[in-house]
C-alpha cells in the first residue's frame, strides 16, 4: 500500500484500488478507482445542493459521514471548508469539527490493506458538547445513476419457536411502493438506480451483516457490524438506498447512542471492490464459484 501527497489530494493505492480524498472539504473520500481504469466508482455532483440553516450545503458526491436522524440543525452542516487530514499507518485519518446547535466532531479512518482490493474504514461521531448528544453515525455513498444495490434478507428465525419476524422494509413518505426500480425477493432486496422522475428510497434490517452496490461491472461489497435492530433509527434499519434522477446513495447506518462530552459512537465498515455483477454474489456476499 503506497501513501502519497502531492500538490493535489492525498491519495491511498495499492496495485488493486486507488482512493482520493478532499482536503479542505469533507470529512470526504473523493474517488475509488479500480487500478488500470479511470473510472471513479463514486459519482461527483457539482453544483448540487440545498438551503440549510447555516447556509447553502453542497453535496459534493463521493462517501461522507452523517450524524443521525436527519435533523438539519445537526446534519446539515456545510462541508465546502474547515475539513483536516492525517497520514496514520496504512492509511489517512479525515475530520472535522461542526459548530451550530451542537458541537460535534466527524472523523473516517480509511486503512487500505496491502495486497487486497480492501480497505476498512472506522466512522466516528464525538461529542464536544457539555451537553449530551443523541446521535447514530450514518454513512453514505454516492454512486451514479444505473447503479444496483443489493441488501440480502434475513433467512433464520428471530426465536425459538419462529413466531417473531425476521424482515423488514421502511418506506419513506415520498416512496412509491409500485416503483419499478423496487426488486422484492425472497432473499434479497434490490434497488436499480435507473434515471426516473420521482425520488425513492427504502430502508432493510439484515442480520447478515452485508450489503453490495454493482457499479458500472464492478462490485462494492460493504461488510458491517450486526447491531440490535431495537437500537437502530428508521423503524430498526440498517441499510437504506436512496435513488433519483442523478444519483443513487447506498447507506449504512449504526446504533444509536447518547454521548456524554468526550464519549464516541463508531461505525465500522469493510468494503471489497471485485468486478462482476450482483447475481455473481453467493448468500455470503462472496463471488460464487458456481459456474
């Protein structure tokens, strides 16, 4: 793994991945590409943005850090300047610090290994408020539209005696159940990020602890901690997607905690980047060997 900086973004590459990452911005990783290609698996949205109350936010595009819920006063903190780095073994260490109705910091720890198209990314919220903070850290990564995300569903039984319920899918208000980019199976739930009019966006509970986007014939493979359900946002959500004409956002989120000053609530995340579609993947996330 190579770590270099130059008059541009720092850069992580080993001989599989290449990653970038904004500086002044964020916390924000730029840019994943597949070594011996120029394609950036995320999607970059200049000019995107909305009126938040501490001014216009730019969504910028790529992955970025998010306290949970949704509240603008928390989240919707602009991300154009104030952002830090930090060259730490193997890796970069991102942050910043928000400062409005609540004082909080963000920091992405990404550590790309070696010899392996994998990296491992810690996601940390810190409150450095002397009041308390009710926060969740929400991950999200902005990929381009077509893109597919697939989040596999829960197959064992939730007790003893399999009389509880073992899945789950939170539809947001604006959300279509009848969407045609909705694929509803028994083992999976899929989300096609084809260009349509309307906004959609679901949320899953999966006990299987992975979900994967397909990215122009490359595969994005998230793998995460197993969380409670009873301590996740969203009516018990994991995993969500959110797709419109533009964009398609794969989405993790963790548990939801009350942090004293100094305390932390982390998100860790490890991603795989193979080629292939999603039917290559197996109940386990891994590429099959079936032929």
């Amino acid at each position: 793994m190579e770590q270099s900086q130059h008059a541009g973004p720092p850069i992580l590459q080993n001989r599989f991945l290449r990653l970038e990452f904004l500086t002044q911005a964020g916390p924000r990783i730029s840019a994943l590409i597949p070594a011996g290609t120029t394609q950036n698996l995320f999607a970059k949205l200049d000019g995107f943005h909305w009126e938040g109350p501490y001014g216009p936010y730019s969504l910028l595009g790529g992955h970025r850090l998010w306290a949970a819920p949704e509240v603008p006063e928390v989240t919707y903190f602009p991300e154009n300047s104030g952002g830090q780095f930090q060259l730490i073994a193997d890796g970069i260490r991102l942050s910043r610090e928000d400062h409005g109705k609540v004082h909080y910091e963000r920091s992405i720890e990404i550590r790309l290994e070696a010899d392996a198209p994998r990296l491992h990314l810690i996601h940390t919220l810190r409150n450095l408020s002397t009041q308390p903070l009710n926060v969740a850290p929400w991950t999200l990564t902005v990929l381009p539209p077509r893109s597919r995300v697939r989040i596999p569903l829960s197959s064992g039984v939730m007790n003893q005696n399999g009389f509880l319920p073992n899945r789950n899918i939170v539809f947001w208000p604006y959300a279509d159940v009848s969407d045609p980019r909705l694929n509803l199976r028994n083992e999976f739930v899929e989300v096609n990020g084809d260009p349509l009019g309307d906004p959609f966006k679901i949320g899953v509970y999966t006990a299987q602890a992975w979900a994967a986007a397909e990215v122009k014939g490359w595969l994005l493979v998230k793998r995460f901690s197993h969380r409670d359900p009873n301590a996740l946002l969203d009516l018990g959500s994991n995993v969500e997607v959110y797709a419109n004409q533009r964009f398609v956002e794969f989405e993790l989120l963790g548990e939801l905690r009350p942090l004293q000053e100094g305390e932390t609530v982390e998100l860790t995340e490890t991603w795989e980047v193979l080629p292939g579609k999603l039917e290559d993947l197996d109940e386990n996330g891994t590429l099959s060997t079936k032929k």
